[in-house]
C-alpha cells in the first residue's frame, strides 16, 4: 500500500466519529444492520427488475412504471449502504484497506457502477 495511503487511512482512523463507532459496543451493529438492510434492497429491487423484463411476474404492469418505482427504492437504497458502509470503513480503515476480500469487493462495485 502506498505510503500516503497509510497515512490517510491512520489519520481517518484517529478521527473522533471513526473513535466513536469502533469504541461503541451499540454502535457498529446499528451502523452494520443498516449497512446489510440497504445491501439487500438493492439486490432485492434489481432481481424485481430482472424478473419483470424476463416477463415472469408482474406481468400486467408496464415495464418503465415498474422500472421507475423499482429504480427509486434501489437507489435510495445504494446510497444507504454507500453512507453506512464508509463508516463501516472509518472505524477501521488500514485492516480493511488491507483486507483481499474488502478490496476485491469494492473492485466488484466499481464494476458494477461502471455498468450502470
């Protein structure tokens, strides 16, 4: 990891909100729930898309109304877990900017992002 890099990621961690979360027996599971909650809306509300332009369900309804209500709460919902998940990252950031599996993660969203 670079070294400006680490030297961020120590400062970010010396923050008093990233303090706050890490110390906090009450609050990282909040903070982790919602985090999870926003994450499975998001899948939730693509797979519903999905469905519908496969045709299988809601069939009666027309596509862009359904993709409009639907792209609303997906949204809402990403932006959700964007905030709870870089707090998430606050209160630990140089074990997770070191961590394979958290990087490989936000390669994979980038992805996505760059599909959407």
């Amino acid at each position: 990891m670079p070294p400006i890099f680490l030297s961020f990621f120590h400062w970010l961690m010396d923050t008093p909100i990233s303090i706050a979360i890490a110390e906090n027996e009450v609050l990282f599971p909040w903070i982790e729930a919602f985090h999870i909650l926003g994450v499975t809306l998001v899948f939730g509300s693509i797979a519903m898309v999905d469905l519908r332009l496969l045709n299988i369900v809601f069939k009666e309804r027309p596509i862009n109304q359904f993709c409009d209500q639907f792209l609303t709460i997906t949204w809402s919902a990403f932006i959700l877990s964007v905030i709870t998940g870089s707090l998430l990252f606050i209160s630990n950031p140089v074990n997770y900017a070191n961590n394979m599996n958290f990087l490989m993660k936000i390669g994979l969203l980038l992805c996505a992002g760059l599909n959407m």
